[in-house]
C-alpha cells in the first residue's frame, strides 16, 4: 500500500505498523522522524533493532536476521542508504521473498538513498523495488510537501526545540532552506543558540543561513527579470566562493526558466495555476509554480524559449570546452539579461 507522509503519519498514530516498511524521497529528515515513530509506536529498544547500512548490505546476513525468532519481540530491522541500482536482479526478488518470510513480531524497515532523476538516471531498479514494496507492505513517500505542509512541519519542529518563531518567518526559514526540513532543523537549532529563548527574526535568517544554490539561483533569476544585472552577478559570486560546481549552477538557473517555460505552454492553453500544476506533475500549491507565474508576468512565451538555448550553450560549454567556468557562467547572466529587455 502506498502512503503519503501525510497518510502515513495518521496511519502510525492509528497503531504499530508490520512486515516491509519503504520509504522513498528527498526528505531525509522524515524518514529518519517516521522510524522513530514506528520504533517507539512498536516499544522497540535499541537492544530490539538491527541496523544495517544499506551500502555493505549483507544479504545472507539480511536472510538470517529475517527468520531469526527474537526471545523479545518485536525485531525491528532498519536498512539505510539502501541503493537499488547497485541491487542485482537476484537481490531485489530476493528481498521480496524476505517481506514475504516476515514474522508478526518482526519488521523490516527500508529508507532508499536519495539520488535525483535526470535523463542520465532512470532509476529503474529503485521503481521495481517500490512497486514490491507497494505489493507487500507499506510504501512511503517522503519527497518534499507543497510549501504550506513543509511550514506546518517547520512549525512543530520549532516547537519541539522550545524556539520561538513568528509563522511567516517560518516559512520564510523553509523557503530560505528550499523546503529541505533536515536543514530546516539544524538552522532551527542554530538560530535557537544564538537567540538562546528570545524570538527568531527575518533579520537572523537572512544573517545566519546559508541559503541553498536552489535559494540563491532563484533569487538570481528574479534579479535578471528586473534588470540587476550586477546583482544577479553578485549572487553569482557567492555560489562561486561556495564551491558550487557551475554545472549544477546552470541546471538550478535553468529549472527556474523551465518552470516559467511549463507556466506560459499552460496560460496559453488558458489553464488556470492548479491546472497546470496537474499538468506538469507540481505537488498542490507548489511554491516553485506560484513563483514561476509571477515572475514570468512580464516576460513573452519566445523570450523564455531563447534563455532555454542560452543556458543549453552554457551546459555543453561547461561538459565540452576547456574555457573559464566563471567566464562562461558570468557570459550567459549577461546574455540572459539581453534577451530580458528586448521586450
């Protein structure tokens, strides 16, 4: 059965959970929150669980923990960092035949390691082993939630730490960190200590935080689309200083110009912002979306089209030439401001 970490959480509260537990996504911190759920909705002690680490996994040891009767139930097995696609074949049908050898009083918990798609990474043994874990036991989805659920999370993550926190600055915090809810709690706890029980302000955020190339990228974008050319060229910098490496640079500015190119194909189908976001696969409410149709109000549909080709220059001058990477990045903020005022 597969759950959202909405459902799933409902569904831990609803009682200890059996056999086979899944999970899949870019949020770390969820996992590691809804093990903790399970351990403690289950009574589990750590003498109880096993811990196996998911890059020197042992199948034949797997097997064995599996069919080992425990003299204290529950067993609670937990899998992290598990790769598929450094899986065989054999292995993966032989961790289904595992969820099907389960004892009552044993569970086998699974956390996949992230790694993002692209065209270069299918990721088709990772969907094979969802669907088994789909088939029999519980799948659980923890990619990122729409950027109200991920403030909502933020917000009782504060609470949990004992920080004080207006919610708009909460959001501004998640969005600050680009949804990402692990870093989310370590800044928390950061800016915690250094207000140490007084409230957290936007001023400490924006002092404090480093913000994500995602962040920083997007805020790169907004600054090209109103003409700060040296703005953008600053922002660049800071990236640079950071050790970001240019090619995920170029692939952060571009998914910002994608999300506007998707924005336009939409609008001129006349689809209103949930339309599209069903579209094109946004989550409801998705923050990147609602940016996106803002930012893109002044631009024209051939504009978006042709800083598409500028940063698709920029990529294959980065993968094939031996030219500066900071010449070519800083060529094409330029060019993209260009093609921004011939409007």
């Amino acid at each position: 059965m597969k759950y959202t970490a909405t459902n799933f959480a409902k569904a831990v509260k609803g009682g200890p959970l059996g056999g086979l537990i899944y999970f899949f996504g870019d949020q770390r911190y969820l996992m590691e929150r809804f093990t903790a759920q399970l351990l403690e909705a289950l009574g589990a002690g750590e003498e109880q669980v096993v811990r196996l680490d998911g890059d020197e996994l042992d199948f034949d040891a797997l097997g064995d923990e599996v069919v080992t009767v425990s003299f204290t139930p529950p067993k609670v097995l937990v899998i992290s960092g598990l790769s598929p696609e450094g899986m065989s074949e054999a292995q993966i049908k032989r961790l289904g035949e595992m969820a099907d050898y389960l004892s009552l009083e044993t569970v086998l918990i699974a956390q996949e390691k992230f790694v993002k798609e692209s065209y270069k990474v299918k990721r088709a043994k990772a969907q094979k082993l969802r669907k088994l874990a789909d088939a029999k036991g519980a799948l659980v989805d923890v990619n990122k939630p729409d950027a109200a659920s991920c403030a909502k999370l933020a917000s009782a993550l504060a609470r949990e730490e004992g920080i004080a926190i207006a919610e708009r600055d909460v959001a501004y915090l998640v969005e600050h960190c680009g949804g990402d809810l692990l870093k989310v709690q370590n800044e928390l706890k950061k800016l915690g200590s250094y207000r140490l029980g007084e409230t957290v302000r936007r001023e400490d955020i924006d002092r404090f935080t480093a913000p994500t190339v995602e962040r920083t990228s997007f805020e790169m974008a907004r600054a090209l689309i109103r003409g700060d050319v040296r703005r953008a060229l600053h922002l660049l910098g800071d990236l640079l200083d950071a050790r970001e490496e240019p090619i995920t640079i170029v692939a952060a500015l571009a998914i910002n110009f994608c999300d506007m190119y998707k924005v336009k194909c939409g609008q001129a189908d006349r689809l209103a912002t949930p339309q599209i976001e069903k579209t094109f696969g946004y989550r409801p409410g998705d923050f990147r979306v609602k940016q996106a149709v803002q930012n893109s109000r002044s631009l024209k549909y051939g504009q978006v089209v042709k800083i598409l080709e500028e940063l698709l220059e920029a990529d294959l001058a980065l993968k094939s030439s031996g030219a500066d990477a900071t010449v070519i990045l800083q060529r094409l903020l330029v060019q993209i401001s260009l093609l921004l005022r011939a409007r």
